[in-house]
C-alpha cells in the first residue's frame, strides 16, 4: 500500500529545498543569513533601534522632550485619525530596507516590519482593538511595475499575527501621484485630492468597521492618512488609527 506522505512533513521538505534555492537575506545589510539566523544577521542586531518614550500622543513620532505631548506637525495640522503607531525611525539601515522593499524587490522584508509593528504595538493595538486593517492603495500601474502594494503586504502579515482581518480592494487609488516626499504640505493636500475613492458605495457594502487600522511603510507628515481617513469616516467609521513600519523624525512643515 502505497504511503501517503503527511502534509506536515511535505511543507518542511518545501522549506528547507527554498531556503537552498533561495537563502534568506538579512533584513537590514541584505547579506545572505547563517542557517541559525532569523530576519536579521548577528552584525545588524545592534542597529536595530526602536522607538522609545517621549512620543507625539496623536502620530507617534519621538519627541525630544518629555514636556511636549505632540510633535510641531501635529501642533500646526489639524488630524483626522486619532492615533497611529510605528516601532522605527525612518533612517539608517531601517530606510535602506523599507527601500529595499519597495524597490528592491525584497517583498519578504515585509514580514520582518510587521512582525515589529505587532511585538513593539501590543499596547497599542489593545487600547484602539481595530476591527479592520485598510492598507494604503498604490495605482494599478505602479503595482504592476512592482509587482505588489508594500503596504498591503504588511497588513497581511500583521493579520497573520493578529487575526484581525484586512478590508481590500474597498479603497481604491484611482489617480497617480507625484511622490509626497518632494512636496510640501499644501502640495501635498492637492496632489493628494480625487486620488482615492471608496467602492461599494450603497446598501450594506457601505459599512464600514467603527474602528479602522490603516497599514503602511512610512508616515512623514500626515497627509495621505488624513486623506484616507476623510473617505473612512464619510463611509461609516467611527475612528480611524494607523500603524506604519517606520516614522520620519523631526519631519515639520
């Protein structure tokens, strides 16, 4: 009689020819792994830095005293989400592998991130219990040259973690947009307006989760959460927060 082999072990044996064929990178320096190693090789685990107290009490951006309760944007910019969360600063060998995963091709990068946004945002996640994640939509074309959205990759694996389920395809990002990083906050605003459109727009496809979770890699100034957060509160949340892999520190306008 012929032995069938137990899925268990077929799913081992999987691993261990992809992991010949195709070695983990680290994360942070993007050499090949030891065999022991998990995400992030010996050398780069003492670069590993995460945000700690003093954080804005609307972004999460570090704050250089503990007498500030929010960061200068948050001050200046009226905000439409209540809280957001991310575990890094945007900088050093953090930055090089969120560019990695954008550009580089290093989708697997995302587990790593969002991984950290669960482990280092337990507390967060608890206070605001999001009911749903929404990642940040990209455009058809630049998903198609990239072959995937960043930010639903990490939204899908933080599901993994948390069980909470992730909302796509309901926002959609129907107008291409010049990179935010080289514009100013009103550019910004304008570049930003009829990007984005919620589908199912009537009946029962109208509801919205009350409390949202929107997913991405970076939050600079704000603004692309906001946008999002307008066209979730209009459709029927009740709150709206964020969590992102990394934070810009001291990012003011």
């Amino acid at each position: 009689m012929r032995r069938e082999i137990p899925a268990s072990d077929k799913n081992r044996f999987l691993q261990r020819i992809s992991g010949i064929l195709y070695p983990g990178r680290c994360v942070l320096c993007d050499r090949i792994l030891e065999k022991s190693a998990q995400m992030v090789c010996r050398d780069c685990r003492p670069l590993v830095r995460f945000i700690e107290e003093p954080r804005c009490c609307r972004c999460g951006r570090p704050l250089e005293s503990d007498t500030e309760a929010y960061c200068e944007n948050c001050k200046i910019h009226p905000r439409l989400f209540e809280r957001g969360f991310a575990p890094f600063v945007y900088d050093g060998a953090v930055k090089e592998a969120i560019m990695r995963l954008k550009y580089g091709h290093r989708a697997e990068n995302a587990r790593f991130f969002a991984k950290s946004m669960y482990v280092c945002g337990k507390p967060f996640l608890t206070e605001t219990a999001p009911q749903a994640l929404v990642p940040v939509p990209i455009h058809r074309e630049r998903r198609m040259r990239r072959g995937y959205n960043q930010a639903e990759l990490l939204a899908e694996a933080l599901s993994d973690l948390t069980g909470i389920p992730v909302v796509k395809n309901r926002i959609l990002r129907v107008r291409g947009t010049a990179p935010q990083k080289e514009l100013g906050m009103q550019q910004r605003k304008k570049n930003l307006a009829g990007a984005f459109r919620i589908t199912g727009e009537t009946g029962r496809d109208r509801m919205i989760p009350a409390r949202v979770l929107i997913v991405d890699d970076i939050f600079t100034t704000g603004s692309t959460i906001d946008t999002l957060a307008a066209l979730l509160l209009r459709a029927g949340a009740e709150k709206v927060y964020f969590s992102c892999a990394a934070i810009a520190a001291g990012f003011s306008v």
